[in-house]
C-alpha cells in the first residue's frame, strides 16, 4: 500500500521551509491527526498550491513610453 501522507517534517524538507512554517499553514493546507500526529494528504497539498499558483503570461508586454523626468531643484 503507497503511502499518501506526509509528517510536518516531511513536507517541510519537500517545501524547504521551517517546520514552524507548516504547522502555522497547517489549517489551510488541510490535516489529518493520526495517533496524535498532524499529517497531511499528498493531494491536499497539491490542491493548496494550485489554488494560489499565480500564472504570468510569457508574451512580452508592450513598452509605456512615458515622458522623460526633469530635473528637480532643491
């Protein structure tokens, strides 16, 4: 049987963040407790991220031309 959850300790190495860090996003994420043990489903994790994946366009975006700066004096 695969297994597919992953401890704090686990997902924090994969994310290369603080264990602190996923215990503080553990509520967003989305957790299991198993034996006293917060785990986290493989998919919910995927889930979470490609909730808040920001997608930039690769076309080039057009140049503003704006007017050139003047010199201030003080």
């Amino acid at each position: 049987m695969e297994n597919n959850l992953l401890t704090v300790r686990e997902l924090a190495a994969q994310l290369r963040v603080s264990p602190k860090t996923i215990r503080r996003m553990k509520a967003k994420i989305g957790y299991i407790e198993v034996g006293g043990s917060v785990q986290f489903r493989i998919e919910d994790v995927r889930q979470f991220f490609r909730s808040r994946a920001i997608y930039q366009s690769l076309e080039r975006r057009p140049t503003i031309k704006r007017p050139p700066l003047k010199h201030l004096k003080v």
